[in-house]
C-alpha cells in the first residue's frame, strides 16, 4: 500500500474533509433516499472537483464517494440496478483527480462502504421498504467490496460503523478482499454519559446502543489494520480515542465532523469549530498518537487547509 512507508515512520497520514457535505455545498444534487450516492452519477464533474481540492490542499489519502451506494441503499433511489455502475464511477473520479493533480505523489484512494440504509423521505431514519434481511445485507456488502476492489482502490474504509450485526457484516466483506481495511467508528455520548454507538439512522430494532467499547471489541475479531473514530464530534472524539487506545495497539485514525458537541437530552448542537479550531483539535489528537487524520461531515476544503498548514508549520519548527 502506497502510505505504508507513512506508517512505519510515524509520519501523520492527511486524511481528506467531509465529501458528502462539500458535493451539497457546491451545487450536487442529494437524494432524499442515497444521500450524496447518485451524485458520482448525477454530478460528476462536482464529485471529481471536491476530490481535486483536496489533494490540493494536501491530502495523502481521498476517500471514494461510495458512503450511500451500497445495493439497498441505491434501491431506495431507484437505481439498484446501476449499483456496480455507480461505485465504479466513484473509484474512476477519484482516480481522474488524483492523475489531474498529483500524478508524482502519492495519493491513495480509499473506498468508503458504510452501513448506512436507503432513509425514508424527509428523515434520516431507515424506509422499512429497504430495509434488507441479513443474508441480503450480506450478499450486498460482498458485491461492494468487490465491486470497489476490482475498480481499483487502494484500500477500504469502514465508515460510521456504529452496531454489532451489520459493521460485523460489513468488516467481514472489505476483510476478505485482501486489501488494507480501516475501521471508523462512529459514537455519541448517551444520556447516562457512557459513549454508545451513534444510533439515529440504522437499526432494525429500537434497542439500547451497544458501548463503544463493545462495538471495538467485536470488529477487531473480524480485522482490520487501523483503527479510529469519525462522524464524532470533537468532545467526543478524544475520549473515544482513549477507549480505543486502551483494545486496539496499531495504527489510529481520527476524522470527526466539526461540531463541538451534540446533546442528548435537548438534541442540540453548538457552534461548528472554525478551520483553525479544527486544526488545533487535530494536532492534539496526534500528539496522543494518532496517525491518520482528516475530517467528517462539515468539514471544508479550507479545514483541510488549515490542518495541512499547521501541520507544515510544527514540521518546519
């Protein structure tokens, strides 16, 4: 794998910014159902662009804009039959971009799978009319990650893995294809204080979170080379970063969105940190060990920028 020299020495790994928000935020259509994942279809010239800006600015690692195209979530968008079609076309845009820009350094290209459902119109909560039984969320993961495997990625990311059932799935699918797997955990402080799996949108049964680190403890008997935290906020972030510290000794991601907090029992958010803030939050994590750094939903071009600027300027003394 391309960063593996990256790796050995420690050196942090820049992660790329939100993709989903940026396609939104630059005119892409999303769909009530997939989300950003008909916009490699729909929009391509936007999802190539968001990916350019961000080797720009200096990332070593663009994740595919596959987070919403798994088969049952495509269904949802009327597109189940494209579904091949459509994550093929993410792994070339991200490809295009990195031959556009950087064709000499090298940028890696992660393919995202998630456990996301296709969500019921105006929600984001799964359509029971897509909601798949377990053998055909199996099957679905399996065709994924070999679509985005035979397309050409580098390595896979596991994005907001969030539960038991389905991550498990999900980690045994992208575990199978040979390729570098990255887990991304996803959590939230529930209204005890205890940090449970960030549970709005994807389970089939109204139960109680699995802990945080209930969830670390069942996929890493499925695999994985590195481990980490996103689609977080940066309260959480950190201590969900020393849970996972205390089961997992390789190598540790962080890409959290960029609001501050989430509380439970109001539902609401506070202000999102500026590019600076994010930074400095970043360079904090690393500090505490962190290898592989980047952003979730939120974050723009110009925090990737800032990230990438402060950790030039560390570098340079």
């Amino acid at each position: 794998m391309i960063l593996d020299d990256k790796l050995r020495s420690g050196d942090p790994i820049i992660l790329d910014g939100a993709t989903g928000t940026e396609i939104a935020r630059l005119g892409g259509a999303m769909n009530s159902a997939a989300w950003c994942g008909v916009a490699n279809k729909t929009h391509p010239d936007i999802v190539r662009g968001v990916h350019e800006a961000y080797i720009e600015a200096g990332c070593d690692v663009v994740i595919t804009n596959t987070f919403g195209t798994c088969r049952h979530v495509l269904a949802g968008a009327g597109l189940a039959d494209e579904t091949v079609a459509i994550n093929r076309r993410a792994v070339e845009l991200a490809r295009e971009a990195v031959e556009s820009v950087e064709p000499s350094r090298p940028v890696a290209v992660a393919g995202s799978m998630s456990t996301m459902h296709a969500w019921k119109e105006g929600t984001v909560k799964a359509d029971p009319a897509f909601l798949p039984d377990r053998d055909t969320e199996t099957g679905n993961f399996v065709e994924m990650a070999e679509t985005l495997a035979e397309a050409g990625v580098d390595l896979l990311v596991l994005e907001m893995m969030l539960d038991i059932d389905s991550a498990g799935r999900c980690a045994e699918a992208a575990v199978a294809t040979g390729l570098p797997v990255w887990v991304g955990i996803s959590c939230v402080d529930d209204e005890d204080g205890n940090l449970v799996g960030w549970d709005s949108t994807q389970p089939r049964e109204k139960a109680k979170p699995p802990a945080l680190g209930e969830i670390i403890d069942s996929l890493m008997e499925r695999g994985g080379d590195v481990y980490g935290i996103m689609h977080s906020t940066a309260d959480v972030t950190g201590p969900a970063l020393e849970c996972l510290a205390n089961r997992w000794q390789g190598p540790v991601m962080a890409y959290p969105e960029t609001l501050r907090t989430f509380d439970q029992h109001t539902h609401r958010t506070t202000e999102s940190l500026t590019p600076d803030e994010f930074a400095r939050s970043c360079l904090a994590w690393v500090d505490n060990g962190v290898s592989i750094i980047g952003g979730c939903c939120g974050t723009t071009i110009d925090h990737i920028r800032a990230l990438v600027r402060h950790m030039e300027a560390r570098a340079a003394g």
